[in-house]
C-alpha cells in the first residue's frame, strides 16, 4: 500500500511537472504565448480539485519519502537507488526557492506570481537564483524518470514503448529548459530599458525589501525543517533497531557458512543487503518481480508468518512451492532460517515470472534439436578469419531465426553447432511438432543462404540435424551471468548422437521415431533404421530423411 501510494503520488507530481515545462516550452515562441499558456495551465491546477490533488501529492510523496528513510534498515544501495535518493534530498535546497517566491508570495504578499514575476526576480537576483531554479528542472526530472523506470520496468508494454519515452524523457525537459531561457534572454532585453524592471514589479504587487527578506526567511526556515525531519529519521533508526530487538533476534544461514543475525521485523532482503550478501531485486524490494525469492528452511520455519494476498499472487505466478517467499516481503519473527536466494544476484527484468520449475530444475518433455555445419574445417581452410566468422554470423542468424519461428529456444552454438529446445512452454505434441518445423525451415533458410553467398564459397554449406524428444532435467544453470535456462540429461544427448549419424547415413536430417510419435506424424518415405545409442539401453528407432526441406512433402 506505502509502495502504491508513493507511486500514485509521484505520478501527480510528474504529470504537474511535464505540463509545468511544457508551459515553459512556450517560451520559444514569445513571452506573450509563455503567459498565454500559463493561464490554462493554472486553470487545470488553481482550481479547488487541481490544489487538493496537486497538495495532497507533495505532502504524501514527501511524508513517504520521510518515512521510507526512517525505514530503511541498510544503506547499502545500488548506486541508481542512491541517485534516486541523492536527487531526492537536492530538491528542497533547489526547489523551496521556486515555491517560496511563487506560492507563498501570491498567497501571503498578493504578488501576481507569474513570468513577469519570476524572471524579473531572477535579473534582479543572482547567478545563484538562476542556478537553483533551472538545476531544479534536472534534478525532479532525472529523480522522476529513475522512478518510472523502476516501477514500469517489468511491465511487458515497457521495452516496446522505451524509445517513445526515451524521446519523450529528453524532449519534455529540453523544451521547457529551452523556452525559459529564451524568456530570460527577452525579458533581460526588455529590462535594459529604464525603469521597466520598477514597472513590471509594481505591476505584479512585487514585495518590498522586508517582503524580500521575511520570504527568503521563510525558504531557509523550510530548508531547515526539511533538513531536521530528514537528520531525525536517520537519527531514530538505532533507537529503531533497540526497541525491535526487544522482538529477539533472527539468525539467517546462507550457506557457504555466511550466517547474518539482525533484531526481527527486518525483511530477508534486508538482511541480505546489511551482510553484504548479493541478492536479485529487479523491482527494488516493492514485491512486484519475484526475482528475490528464496527457499525456507530451518528449524523455525513453521512459525513463518503466511504470505500476503499480494507475495501469494507473484509466488503463484511462478509457480512457486510452498517453501519459497519473497525475500522483500518475508519478516521472519525471532528463530534461525536456512535461507537459499533462488535466482542468480545478476538477474534482470527477464528473469521475473520465469517459471519456477524452469528457473530451478524440473523434468519436462521436451524436444532436442542439434545441428551441425558439414566439413566446416575444408570450407574454412585458407579463409581469412573475418571471413569465418562473418559466414558463421550469418549461419547462426539463419538457424537462430528458424528456431524462433518455429517456437522454440535457441540453447546455445558450439563452434559451428547449435542446441535447441522445443516444449518449454507447450504440450509435448506441439514441441515436437515445433521442432520438425524448425529443421525443416532451417533447411529452407540454408539453400537461402547458399544462393546469397554462392560468388563466396567454393562448395555450398551443408547441415546435419537432430531430432529427439523425451524427458529432460530443464532449469537454469552456469555461474552469475553466464547462467541461462537449458536442458540437460539422455534426450539431449540422443539427440546430439543423432546428429552425429546424419554423417553415417549421409543424410540431412535423422529423427527419432519416438519424436514422430509424439508428433503424430510419420515418414514413410524416409529410411527406418535401429541404432544402437552409447550409454543408452536398447535399439532407437529412427527416420534419416536426406532432404529436410523434403519433409513437408515426406510426412504423412
Ligand atoms: S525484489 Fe522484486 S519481488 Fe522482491
């Protein structure tokens, strides 16, 4: 809910900020359309429902921003949180001026606080005047669009719309920076005439050097408050830490020996961070991307609070069992846990909702598919190594996009071989289904590739794939960020057998009977043969097809 309420808040703010410098951005036509188009804006935002929003926003985004500092129960951040959290803090010192001399000059001094105002105080004042108001712009905007970023970075609209809002996210702040100079630069202008500075502040109701003073006053006095209320959140976390001891203590045992104890009320994300151990957090600990969660263990497990309606539903969406929480939601009471972080510390957006059996191990169906380059040793042979690995680029992008057109996941290339996967996600029929099709489009795209390249090789490229399809251990495994989902066990290695044979009956494809079957497919056309598989009991019944680009035509 606090999280909801700050995001909600700083929406308000945001879109005050955005039409405040779109406002501004007139300034690039003329002062007259800069003060034409701030009456529109006061329109929306001086009216009763604009100030109680508007008001409402500021005092909720800054009381949550108060109360998440008293909160915090570590410091150690990644360096964009401390970005967002240092422009956070800059902004009373570069923003109580604005206010200051515009709210609270037309509410306590009647001055007409519009452009006339502003940029006449700013030309009467100092080059630090100019500085604080247009650091401001900087420093709400970045503070703002770090935010955003973390709140729609896992939002499957988000990576589609990035460049729009990349656009929008340097023009928007441009423009109003843009339009306010120009102003600047005019009223400067007009202001060398004598005595149009006296006339523009008489006409405003400008405040005499007392009002002057007694508003500057009043700005350092809000600096101060803020500055104290800040001091005081950080100055009451230890007393903060001693009242929670009194709830006894939590031991955390991470393995490797590494055990953090810390007073109960804390999250395991938390105490993750305060003993320096790595652990993903893709949504900053707001509970939203599932990548911190952690297997429970321990002698005190049973007394784990339940997980709220919110941790339920991103732990059912990963299909998490019931051992496994959030590490950013779960405050366990006194006791000792055995905590085990499930996904890798380097974990990015991609890696929220991937299923939980995926993520960690699991047996699924799948089907296999190898394919390997024939004599690519003679093709390479006396061939520069750019060349090599510009052929090579363009084989890996054929039977990459093959693979993806058929639905499935490229695993990985080894040398000039490539592993797919086939099923992740569907039923057993349809990933065989899939990966016949794969084959057969890789076919397809190779007799492209070879009449696009037919002036560069002396021979055309030639393929043998694959196929087998049965149960496999899949999950995600390597080591930081070499780890990706694979798959692993005596499907895969049949399959990549099979390939093998492709030379030994000189044909482009050999498939798996059993792959067939599931598919509810055969080939009658194509030699049947039983083949004996090292470290496989029993004989293998498969299909050499000599032509996969046959195999539309071959299928019955
Ligand atoms: S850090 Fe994103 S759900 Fe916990």
């Amino acid at each position: 809910m606090v999280g909801r309420l700050r995001l909600w808040s700083g929406y308000v703010l945001f879109i005050y900020v955005t039409t405040h410098l779109l406002n501004h951005a007139l300034g690039l036509v003329s002062l007259r359309v800069l003060e034409a188009g701030r009456y529109w804006f006061l329109i929306v935002w001086q009216s009763f429902p604009g100030q109680v929003v508007l008001y409402g926003a500021l005092l909720l985004h800054l009381s949550l921003a108060f109360w998440a500092l008293f909160r915090r129960r570590t410091l150690r951040l990644s360096p964009w949180e401390w970005t967002q959290l240092g422009l956070g803090a800059l902004i009373i010192p570069f923003g109580t001026l604005h206010v200051v001399g515009t709210r609270i000059a037309y509410d306590y001094f009647g001055v007409h606080s519009g452009y006339p105002w502003v940029l006449g105080s700013l030309i009467a004042g100092t080059w630090l005047g100019v500085f604080r108001q247009f650091g401001l712009v900087f420093v709400v905007w970045i503070h703002a669009c770090i935010g955003l970023h973390f709140a729609w970075r896992l939002r499957p609209w988000y990576r589609t719309w990035l460049p729009f809002l990349y656009a929008v996210a340097l023009l928007v702040p441009a423009a109003g920076l843009g339009g306010a100079a120009i102003a600047l630069r005019d009223f400067a202008e007009l202001a060398q005439e004598p005595g149009f500075l006296r006339q523009t502040f008489e006409q405003v109701h400008a405040p005499d050097a007392a009002g002057v003073a007694a508003l500057n006053a009043i700005s350092d006095r809000l600096m101060a408050v803020a500055t104290l209320l800040s001091l005081a959140c950080l100055a009451a976390r230890p007393l903060r830490d001693l009242w929670e001891r009194r709830a006894g203590v939590v031991v955390l045992f991470y393995g490797d020996r590494k055990t953090v104890s810390a007073p109960a009320g804390l999250t395991v994300l938390e105490m993750s961070r305060i003993g320096g151990i790595p652990h993903a957090s893709v949504c900053g600990g707001r509970g939203r991307c599932s990548t911190c969660r952690v297997r429970v263990g321990g002698p005190d497990r049973a007394q784990l609070p339940p997980p709220s309606a919110e941790e339920q539903k991103v732990l059912a969406r990963v299909g998490a069992p019931e051992n496994v929480r959030l590490a950013c939601q779960l405050r366990p009471p006194q006791g000792r846990y055995r905590i085990t972080p499930l996904l890798p510390a380097a974990s990015g957006p991609r890696d929220a909702y991937r299923q939980q059996s995926q993520a960690h191990g699991g047996e699924r169906y799948v089907a296999i598919l190898f394919a390997d380059i024939r004599g690519f040793t003679s093709i390479s042979e006396g061939r520069l190594p750019y060349d090599i690995v510009f052929l090579l680029n363009r084989y890996f992008r054929a039977t990459g996009e093959a693979v993806q057109a058929a639905g499935g996941r490229l695993d990985k290339f080894i040398g000039d071989g490539v592993m797919a996967i086939f099923g992740l996600n569907v039923e057993p029929q349809i990933a065989c289904r899939q990966a016949l099709d794969a084959a057969h489009r890789m076919a397809l795209a190779l007799g492209d590739l070879n009449e696009a390249m037919s002036d560069d090789l002396d021979q055309q490229l030639r393929i043998g794939i694959g196929l087998h399809a049965g149960p496999a251990i899949v999950g995600e495994m390597g080591f930081e960020r070499t780890s990706s989902l694979t798959a692993i066990g005596d499907t895969v290695n049949t399959a990549s057998r099979l390939e093998a044979l492709t030379k030994e009956f000189a044909v482009e494809l050999v498939v798996s009977q059993d792959l067939l079957d599931q598919a509810g497919m055969d080939l009658p056309a194509a030699a049947r043969h039983e083949v004996e598989i090292r470290g496989r009991q029993g004989r293998l019944a498969v299909r050499a097809v000599p032509r996969a680009a046959d195999l539309t035509t071959l299928s019955s």
